[in-house]
C-alpha cells in the first residue's frame, strides 16, 4: 500500500471524526442557552475523538507517514523560532 493511500480502517476513523466533529458544530449553543444535548453524550463525542485521533496516530506511525495534521499556511516557514516571553528572564540593557 502507497503511503498516500488509505486503509479502510482510516478511512472509516475520517468519516467518523467528521461526522462527530459536524455534530458538535451543528449543536453549537451560546453560554446562556441550554445545549440540546445531554452532558454525558457531549463527554462521550470528546472521548470517541480521542480515540479516533489516537488511532490515527498509530496507523500513521504504522505505515511510515507523519502524524502532523495541523494545517499550515502556504507562506508559513518550515522552521520555527521560539520566542521566551517571560519578563523574569529579561535583563535590562547596559550603556
């Protein structure tokens, strides 16, 4: 199997965290409004995800692909710099 070509299995993960994630999108509700869906089925829709998103991981590493799903703009650098934004660990310029 090619590395761009997708099991059965992930492909069924894919439609099943889309179906999931939709759900979620379309029960959307503001604070002060009461969510149509019990606690408990909102509790089970984060833990299926979870499940989903581990086994995804493990076909993945599995097959050799990288596990990196997170979108990337198309003129974003490849490499990244951290920045420490700390002020404790900022020292104060000598003339």
């Amino acid at each position: 199997m090619s590395k761009n070509t997708l099991s059965k299995e992930e492909e069924i993960l894919h439609v099943m965290k889309k179906v999931l994630t939709d759900i979620a999108k379309d029960t959307y509700t503001p604070a002060n409004l009461k969510h149509p869906l019990s606690e408990g089925t909102i509790v089970s829709i984060r833990e299926c995800l979870t499940l989903i998103t581990s086994r995804e991981a493990e076909l993945a590493q599995e097959a050799g692909r990288e596990s990196n799903m997170r979108p990337r703009y198309v003129d974003e650098p490849s490499s990244s710099v951290v920045v420490n934004l700390d002020p404790t660990n900022f020292k104060p310029k000598k003339d």
